[in-house]
C-alpha cells in the first residue's frame, strides 16, 4: 500500500494530524472539500510519485536524473501544474512499493523499497475538463490546455478506435458508437441517435470517463500497452534499444538471451489500473451519479492492486460508496445463509456484487481550504460517518430552511 505526507504545497499547510502525518492509498480513497482546499493537488502528488516509482522499476529513467535539482519541481510537476505550489519549507515523502521519495529543502531524494512485490500500473489521471474532448471538434489542435486533458483524449481517441461494436452505457439505457472513417461519435437513444458533441454536459462527460476507465482496466492483461501517448512511445523505443541491446551481445547463449527477454517483456506488462478522476459526479443527475460510481468500483475490482482515487463535491457519492461497502458485509452474511443463490440475487438488484467495496479498502479525507489542514474521515463498523463536510452543507439547507419558517411564524403572530 502506498502513503503520502504534504505539508506546505499549495493550499496545504499543516496537512494531515493523525498517522504521524501519513494519507493511506488504498483501493478506494476519496478526497473531498471546498475550491481551492487542494483534494486535486494530492491527487496529481499521487499521480506524479507513482508514475516516477513505475518509470525507476522500469528503468526509463535514473535516480540521478529525477533528484537532479529543480527537476522534480519544474518537469514531473510541471506536467501537472503544480510547480508554482512550491515553498521554502515544503516537504513532501511518498512511500511506495518499489521506491520511496522524501523531497526537503528544494532537493529529491529516493530510496529503494526491498521485498515487496510492486505491480506495474497503468496511471490514468482523468481531469475535470475532460467534457473538452467531447465538446470540441480537433481539440487536439487547440494550443495552452492542461497536459493531462492532452494525454486523456488521446487515450479517449484510441478507446474509441478499439470499439468493434456498440458499447452499453450505464444511464438512460443508451449506447455509443463510432465511426473511425467520419471521425463521429455518437450517442444513441431509443428512437435517437445524435453526436456527442450535440448531447447533455453530463454525457459529454461521463462517456469519455466510462470509455476510458473501462478500456484500459479491462486491458490490463494485455502484453504490452498500446496507448499511443507520448509517455509510451518513449517507453517502446525504450524496450526496443534495450531488445536490441540483448540481442547482439554476442556473449549471450540463446537460452539466457531468451530468458532476458522474456524478463523485460514481464517488466514492461502493465499489472493493475490506478484510475485518478476528478470529480466523476461532474454535471450528472444523483442516479447517474450512482451509475458512474458503481462502473468505476466494477473496473476497480477486475484485477489485484488497482486503485480508484476520487476528488469529489458530491454527498450523493458518499452515500452511494457506503450502500457498496454495506453490501460487502451483507453478502458475506448471505454465503453463510442457505438462500444463498435467491438473497445473492435480491442483493445484485440493489447494489451489483462487482461493484462492491471492502470496508477495509477504503479511505476519505477531507481537506479545509482556511486552515490548509486534511482530517480523516472516521467510519462506524465500516461505513463512512455521516458526519462529514458534504453532508454538514447539505444539513445547512434544513436550517436555511427552518429559520425561514421561524420568521414566517413571527410574521403571521404579528398580523
């Protein structure tokens, strides 16, 4: 399991309290809180010491060329944004599987981590303007856009061009397709069909999340990966030097040759998917939120060690995350029940068994945007507590709508 501690990046100042300061990773972990309270800025943190920790398994790149000074803050960081976050007493740490990174006093340095067995992940970090790619026609074209929204549509761009046929999507019984040739994608209805730039922002943009997210966790056991971005074409020409490399060392016996290639071959496979999205909840109704919660816990749950990490504004989502975790224990008391196959099925009509989360496995933190600080959300037998800063503004509504009626009653006592 991988952790993290931030203290005086960005938004965040003191960070986390609990744990010596340390945010647990887990299968599921959301974060939540208002603008600006930096839930997206721990998420790419995420994202960029797990891409550095694959990129050193993998050997394309040295420790020496990552800890070289500023290069962490204006190249890996840079990708995301965030190089601008950096303060004089900035220190963040990321521990983990296969390296550790302690960045200090403007300076990177890494550990290796020795007996753990690392999975080799496929990072996806799916961005909040991701409805861009399916708004504007050659978005590709468009100059200044966050890098992350570049490399999404072209994983977006190549889910689509893996489609054989039309693809079930989870709201409003439709489906999509598209037609390489036109270069159209289409949403269709019952008795519609219209392109995608044409429908709703919601569709717009829980389609290229549902695309994506299932395209590449269903494609985790292919040999190799096929995405066309920028980072994996370095990696290929990477594997085909050092392929090269092997095969004219003269001094090698055909047998060790083979055995060094097929080694490189099983470094270079893709494990697991650690799926990172903001906000999924974006401009959808609360069932469809629903809909897209329990899809991204489906791809989560098809392999050992992929992760789902969330930012998100929704309470829906919460609620939604804590009928899969009830779920979890609920089937675990049906397979001690002798109804097992009629209660399983009753189960799978409210909450899908794929989509069902351990109580164990998940984690929400919540970060406060005036004092810079992150709290962890507790948890009763498992479920997430009510008690949290989406459901206390969603409290907040009642008691607007309380003290309305109070003076409403003044009112008419006087009259």
């Amino acid at each position: 399991m991988s952790k993290i501690r931030i203290k005086n990046f960005g938004p965040i100042k003191e960070g986390y309290q609990e744990n010596d300061g340390w945010l647990d990773v887990k299968k599921v972990t959301l974060f939540i809180g208002n603008q600006g309270s930096g839930k997206s800025t721990v998420a790419k943190l995420i994202s960029t010491f797990s891409w550095m920790e694959k990129a050193l398994y993998k050997q394309l790149a040295k420790k020496s060329e990552i800890t070289r000074k500023s290069k962490f803050e204006n190249y890996y960081c840079e990708y995301q944004n965030l190089k601008n976050y950096f303060k004089p007493n900035t220190e963040i740490e990321f521990e983990g599987v296969a390296y550790s990174f302690h960045y200090k006093n403007g300076r990177l340095s890494i550990d290796e981590v020795k007996g753990q067995k690392y999975l080799v992940p496929k990072i996806m970090y799916v961005p909040a303007e991701r409805n861009f790619v399916s708004a504007v026609s050659q978005p590709e074209k468009l100059k200044y856009l966050p890098k992350t929204l570049y490399t999404f549509l072209e994983e977006f761009e190549r889910s689509k061009n893996e489609l054989t046929e039309f693809l079930e999507l989870p709201i409003n019984n439709l489906r999509f397709s598209y037609d390489n040739k036109k270069n159209i994608s289409k949403i269709i209805g019952n008795d519609y069909d219209l392109p995608l730039y044409e429908a709703s922002s919601g569709l717009q943009s829980s389609i290229p999340l549902f695309l994506v997210s299932k395209n590449l966790a269903e494609g985790i056991d292919r040999i190799s990966d096929n995405s066309k971005s920028r980072v994996s074409l370095e990696e290929m020409q990477t594997l085909r030097t050092r392929i090269l490399s092997i095969l004219r060392n003269e001094k090698l016996t055909e047998d060790l040759r083979n055995q060094a290639i097929e080694l490189l071959s099983s470094v270079t496979k893709n494990d697991c998917f650690v799926n990172i999205v903001e906000e999924p909840e974006q401009n959808l109704f609360p069932t469809s939120q629903r809909s897209i919660l329990q899809s991204l816990l489906e791809f989560n749950n098809l392999n050992e060690g992929n992760k789902l990490i969330i930012t998100t504004h929704s309470p829906y989502l919460i609620n939604y995350l804590t009928h899969s975790v009830k779920a979890y224990g609920v089937l675990e008391k049906i397979n001690r029940s002798t109804n097992l196959l009629e209660l399983k099925e009753q189960l799978d009509l409210i909450v899908p068994l794929r989509a069902l989360l351990d109580p164990k496995e998940w984690e929400i933190y919540e970060l406060d945007e005036l004092t810079g600080s992150i709290m962890h959300l507790g948890n009763y037998k498992g479920l997430p507590e009510d008690n949290n800063y989406l459901n206390e503004r969603m409290g907040e509504t009642n008691e607007i709508f309380a003290n309305l009626l109070e003076i409403e009653d003044k009112c008419q006592i006087s009259l």
